[in-house]
C-alpha cells in the first residue's frame, strides 16, 4: 500500500500536513491536518481524518476537547480533497477562532 505525507506552508507558523495510502489507486485511509507551530512544537486546530469508518472533521478547541463534523455521504477521495480545500480556505479564521478560545 503506497503511503505518501507532504506539507503545505501557510505562513503566519501556520501547515497543513496530509497523509495518505492507496490500494489499487483508491485513498483507503488519509489524515489532513492545520497546525500551528507554538512554544517550540507543533499544535493541532483542525483534522480531518477517516478514522471510524467515515470521513470527518474534528475541531479541536483550547482544552483539546474535540467536536465531531461527519461527512457521510463522501467516499475518502473527496474526503481528502474536501480537507485540504478547506483548510487551505479557512486556515486563517480557524487560528483566530482557535487563539481566542486560548484566550478564555
């Protein structure tokens, strides 16, 4: 099973992380990730994953309480490609909403 992981820089400390694997051209399992780097490492706000048998969104708020989004009607393609539309999209409100709740 082909494995592939590749970043994309966002600025502002801000990356997005994918990893993947594929069976027979199809993504059978993928973690996309938006992390910002803090106090010497890095801090997960947002992920998207296939865990659990179906793709979602888990929002991660400042005492690493996370809430569910399922998305169950998508196969794990256009999970992924949902993901990282996404994050790339929103990376900036997703911070600020993610700073504030720090703020609390």
């Amino acid at each position: 099973m082909p494995k592939k992981y590749y970043k994309i820089e966002l600025g502002n400390n801000a990356e997005i992380h994918v990893y993947f694997e594929t069976l027979n051209g199809l993504i059978i399992n993928f973690v996309v990730k938006l992390v910002l780097m803090q106090h010497g490492g890095y801090t997960e706000i947002i992920r998207f994953d296939s865990a659990h048998g179906c793709p979602h969104k888990d929002i991660i708020d400042d005492d690493t309480v996370i809430r569910k989004v399922w998305f169950e009607f998508i196969d794990n393609n256009d999970g992924l490609n949902l993901a990282v539309k996404d994050l790339k999209d929103n990376f900036e409100m997703y911070i600020e909403r993610y700073l504030k709740w720090q703020e609390k």
